[in-house]
C-alpha cells in the first residue's frame, strides 16, 4: 500500500474502491477493501468515541463500526441505513459506514496532490492526499491511521 510521500515517487495506475460521504468522493485504495455489505444489525458499544457506532457480525468475524460522518465532524445524515465498506488491516477489521457507495476506478499516480489547505483538520488527518479525477476530485482515506486510532483508543482504556 502506498503512502503520500510514497506515491509522489512512483508512476502508474492505482486502484481505488470510492464512496461518497456527505455529497463528497473518497477513495480507498482496493488492496485495503475485504467487502463491501449492505447496512447490518450493529451491537452499542458503551463508553465509546461518539464515531464508533458499534460491533458488526460479518460471518463469525467482528468488526468495529465506524461513523465516518462522525469520525470527519460532517453533519449527521437523514437516514441510518448506511453501506459499509469492510477493510482489513492484519487480524482487525473495522466497518467504515458511508452514505452510498461508487465504482472501482483508476486513478493515475500523477494526478496525486497533497490534500488542499481548505480540507478541514478533522477530515486531514485521515487522508493521504486528493486525485484529480477527469470530472472530480477525490480524497485519499488513509486506512492505517483509523486503525491506529481505534488501537490508541483500546490501548488507553
């Protein structure tokens, strides 16, 4: 898996699983993406961050739910029925919750920018940068660091 400073240096196509969150394109790179599922039954989880939304149930396997309208400090969405696209990071998983998911595209190393100043903190820090797309710009998620999250958060519990 790439990072920004890594995929400034190297050339070619990579490709993305997109997503929209609150009208906006967001990407994750394919390699990162187990599956995407419809809205599944979520177990509460007490005394947790206001994002994680619960525990879900894929098969046997338990993943962390996580509200990225929340996770991002974006205004809360009409409707809870929400897709989720599952991503696995060694033994964890984590369900990241999104308004309506879009297409596996491809998007070429040399449209990669750091992301602009006018995305919000909130959003910065779990990004690795934006694509310019033919007709949209998409913004990177950096999977890794929401994982380092919810590992911080366990680990000051």
């Amino acid at each position: 898996m790439l990072r920004g400073e890594e995929i400034s240096k190297t050339t070619g196509l990579v490709q993305f699983s997109t997503f929209i969150i609150s009208g906006r394109l967001y990407g994750i790179e394919v390699m990162s993406v187990q599956e995407v599922t419809m809205p599944m039954p979520l177990t509460p989880v007490p005394l947790t961050s206001n994002f994680v939304k619960g525990l879900i149930n894929l098969r046997g396997q338990i993943s962390t739910a996580i509200d990225m309208r929340g996770l991002f400090g974006l205004e809360k969405c009409d409707t809870d029925e929400k897709m989720a696209v599952v991503c696995r990071s060694d033994d964890s998983l984590i369900s990241l919750l999104i308004d309506q998911i879009g297409d596996v595209i491809e998007a070429d190393i040399d449209h990669f920018e750091r992301a602009p100043d006018t995305v919000s903190s909130d959003i910065r820090k779990y990004i690795k940068g934006v694509h310019k797309l033919e007709n949209n710009l998409m913004t990177v998620i950096d999977v890794k660091k929401i994982f380092n999250l919810l590992n911080q958060k366990v680990e000051a519990a």
